[in-house]
C-alpha cells in the first residue's frame, strides 16, 4: 500500500524540494498512509503533510503544522517576498483534477499566519489508487509542490552556494551571490518545469523523450540576467525563467555579460540551418 511506496516518495522529494525527507507510516491497517516531514523537525515541531487514502480510487493530502511549530511558523513569517512569492506560485501549479483548499484563505495570497494554517487535497477518479505510478504522479504533483513550497519558506538550501562577487554592480542591486542561488534553487527548477515543461525553450528537443531515463537534464535560464538590471523590481519565477536544453543554455552565455536572447539564439539557428 501506500506505506511500501515510503523511499519512493521520499527521494522524489528529496529532489524537487533540496531539503531533507523523512517518511513514516501513520495509522494501521488497510487504510494506512504516510505522514511526510523535513528530516531536521519531527511532527510536533514543523509542517507534515499526510498521505492517505481517500474513498476507493482517491489519494487525500494534508498538510499541517504541529502543536510545537511556533519558531518555524515565526521564520516563516520573516520570508521575504521573493519567496512568498515562489511559494504561492508552487501551491497554485498543482491545477488540473486534483481540489486544493486553504480554509479562510484566498488561494492567491495565503499566508502562514499560525499554527491553524492548512492545506488540503484531493485527488479522485485513479482507477489503481495503490499502484505505483499513481503513487509517484500525486507525489509528483501535489506533495513535492506543497513541501517546496514550505521549503522555501522556510529557507532550506541544501546547494553549495560559489560566491563569484558579493558586491553588488550597483547600489541596491541583488549581489552575484544571491543571483547564483536563484539559479541553483531546485524549486525554481521545479516551478519552471510544471509550467512550462521540460522542452527547450530555444530549439524543441525534450531529453526526457530522446534519452529516456538518463534525459532529465533540462536546465533553467534566466531571460534577464537579475545583477544586470537597472531598476530593482520582484523577481517571478513563472515569467523569469524558461527551460533549455545543455546545448542551448551553453550557446546562450557564449556572449557575455548580456546573455544571447532566446530570438536571438533562434536567428543563429535559422541562419545556420540555410
């Protein structure tokens, strides 16, 4: 059931939220699920989300904070907008058949406010609610939004961060240093993909169908470059970023400091094509 699909589930979130996973079984018998957390807070003392099943061919997704959550929820509440933000924007690209709620909230502008937040989801209508691509597809597509989500609130960043300058090029400009994270930030990657896919932007190639297994290397470009921009303004990932293959994400940054444009990449292309 769903608890044998527990290290599944646990290393799929893993990579989409850059944050420790743990994953332990709740309740008993046939009706048993999984309650899902950060590895570093324990039930009582951070967001859980649980999985369950929910009628006969339904998956149920709760999540909550514990009774000793107060420290986190404060952090929380520190977060700056950026990524509010990118939180908001994780959360809303769950979409399609599955009923999302945030009782009291609008699901625009939620906020983790105290303890009573929640969100719950339902998933209906899986024909093998048990198996284990339906497992992996609401795991996929609401658990690892709703944990990112958390995750960038609460700051995790389990990625190496390389410092190339921390002086910022202009006063009050974001420092190279921030810009890096931003890039490496797994769950902007993840927010870009479930937007826009993981087709090249520039030329169409979708590794994932061309290598199989081995082809999740869509990587994440920024179309303007955020130290290079004159006027502060808030960053969004859903408009900022777009996919491209290695090849193209490459090409792009052969000219620098003002990266080629994606038209400008597909002029070359048409040029050499002739």
């Amino acid at each position: 059931m769903i608890v044998e699909k527990r290290e599944i589930i646990r290393r799929e979130l893993e990579l989409g939220t850059g944050a420790s996973i743990r994953a332990v079984a709740s309740r008993g018998g046939l009706r048993s699920g999984l309650k899902i957390g950060f590895g570093d807070l324990d039930d009582r003392h951070g967001p859980v989300a649980e999985l369950v099943p929910y009628g006969l061919k339904g998956h149920l997704v709760k999540l909550s904070f514990g009774s000793f959550s107060r420290d986190v929820i404060e952090q929380i509440k520190k977060a700056d907008q950026e990524d509010v933000q990118l939180a908001r924007a994780l959360v809303a690209s769950i979409g399609g058949d599955v009923e999302v709620d945030i009782p009291g909230q609008n699901m625009a502008s939620w906020e983790v406010l105290d303890g009573s937040f929640r969100i719950t989801a339902k998933v209906r209508g899986l024909d093998s609610p048990h198996d284990d691509s339906a497992i992996v597809a609401t795991c996929r597509n609401v658990i690892v939004p709703m944990m990112a989500a958390m995750a960038e609130l609460i700051g995790y960043d389990l990625l190496a961060e390389e410092v190339l300058d921390a002086t910022p090029a202009f006063e009050g400009a974001v420092s190279r240093s921030v810009v890096n994270r931003r890039e490496r930030n797994p769950r902007n990657r993840l927010l870009c993909i479930r937007i826009h896919g993981e087709k090249c932007f520039a030329c169409g190639l979708e590794p994932r169908r061309f290598y199989a297994d081995a082809g999740s290397i869509i990587e994440v470009h920024h179309l303007e470059p955020l130290s290079l921009q004159e006027r502060i303004r808030l960053y969004d990932p859903r408009l900022d970023l777009v996919p491209l293959c290695p090849n193209c994400h490459r090409a792009v940054h052969t000219r620098s400091p003002v990266p080629l444009s994606i038209e400008e990449l597909k002029g070359f292309m048409n040029v050499a094509v002739d």
